[in-house]
C-alpha cells in the first residue's frame, strides 16, 4: 500500500465516507486526533456522537483516545478504563461553552450483559455526550450502531494503518469534512 500521511486524507466513498491514512508516529496519530476534535463542532447540540475503536492489542486505540480527549481539553490525567470499564470526563465544553460528558469505554473485559443495565451504560449510550469505545466487539449485542468506526492495524515498521468508516449521517458530516 502506498504510504500516505494525514495530510493526504483520501475519500474512498462518498456516499459513505471512508478514510485510509498512515500514522508514521504517535505525532501523526495526535494530528488526526486535534483535527477530529474540531470538526465535532459542527454537529447539532447537544452533541452525540459514539467513536467505536477497532485492533489488535497494542495497535493504538488508547493513543488516539487519549490525543482526542487532550485536544477536547481534558488536562489531567488519562487512565485507560481497561479494569473500569468506563472512565468519565466532564470538563469538555461544546461550542456553545455548555458541558459535553465525554465516556471512554474498553469492553475487553466486559462478560456480564446484566452489567449493561446495571453499570447505567444503557443511559449513557440513550444519552447525548461523546462515546469513545475500545473492543467494541467484546459488547456487540448491546451496542447502537456507532457513528464512525476507525480500525487500526499496527505494520512491521511499527506506523499503523487506520481506516475510518462513517456509519451515520452525523459521523458522515464530521468525516466529510475531515477529507
Ligand atoms: N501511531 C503510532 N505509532 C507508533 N507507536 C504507536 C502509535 N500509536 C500507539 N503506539 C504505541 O503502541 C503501544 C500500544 O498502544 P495502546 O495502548 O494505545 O494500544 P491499544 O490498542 O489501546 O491496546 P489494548 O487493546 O491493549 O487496549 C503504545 O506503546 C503506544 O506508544
Ligand atoms: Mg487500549
């Protein structure tokens, strides 16, 4: 596959929009990250928009989860929920300066679909605010359909392959624009 950075998005579809890009460094993986913060403010308030994270362990989905919460203005420090489950950030704004709850999910060790209901994930996902799921197949039968779906494959010379697929109109509008 020919090397390309993020500078060279490139639109596959454009009914469904898809993205391949190469990250060289976790600097070009922080440089998608800063540009897929700023197009969230395009969409309707409040805003709703759920990320799911597909790839192998150690391909990089925490990276990038972390680079877009920095780039959303979270400051302190970013734990990865894989024990959790879930981590919260509540001092994101929206365009509007009005709070914008931001979840970072990682199901690898999600079993227990009572868990679902219980754990209140069930609100969380009926609700507005930015969703941001690792190992997404690990909670498949209780999972919407996501908005945009990016994988991220880990080459031998150790820069990924991401490929980013809008499933919806809203991730739609948001990759649109990135490309
Ligand atoms: N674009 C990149 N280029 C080079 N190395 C990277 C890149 N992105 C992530 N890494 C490195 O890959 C390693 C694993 O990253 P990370 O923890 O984000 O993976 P993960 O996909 O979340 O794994 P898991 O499935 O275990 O949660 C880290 O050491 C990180 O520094
Ligand atoms: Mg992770």
């Amino acid at each position: 596959m020919v090397k390309e950075t993020n500078k060279n998005l490139k639109t596959v579809n454009t009914e469904q929009t898809e993205i391949q890009l190469v990250w060289l460094s976790e600097q070009d993986t922080q440089y998608f990250a800063e540009r897929l913060s700023k197009q969230l403010s395009l969409l309707a308030e409040p805003v709703n928009l759920f990320i799911e994270l597909h790839g192998d362990l150690g391909s990089g989905k925490t990276t990038l989860v972390r680079y877009l919460l920095q780039a959303l203005g979270v400051t302190g420090r970013i734990k990865s929920p894989t024990y959790a489950i879930v981590e919260s950030y509540d001092e994101v704004r929206d365009a509007s300066l009005k709070p914008l709850p931001v979840w970072h999910f990682d199901f690898y060790r999600f079993k227990d679909p009572l868990e679902w209901e219980e754990a209140g994930f069930r609100d969380i996902f009926a609700g507005p605010g930015i969703k941001l799921v690792e190992w997404p197949e690990m909670a498949e039968s209780e999972l919407p359909l996501a908005d945009i779906a990016i994988l991220i494959i880990a080459n031998s010379d150790n820069s990924r392959t991401a490929t980013v697929l809008a499933k919806t109109p809203s991730g739609n509008k948001v990759l649109s624009a990135l490309s």
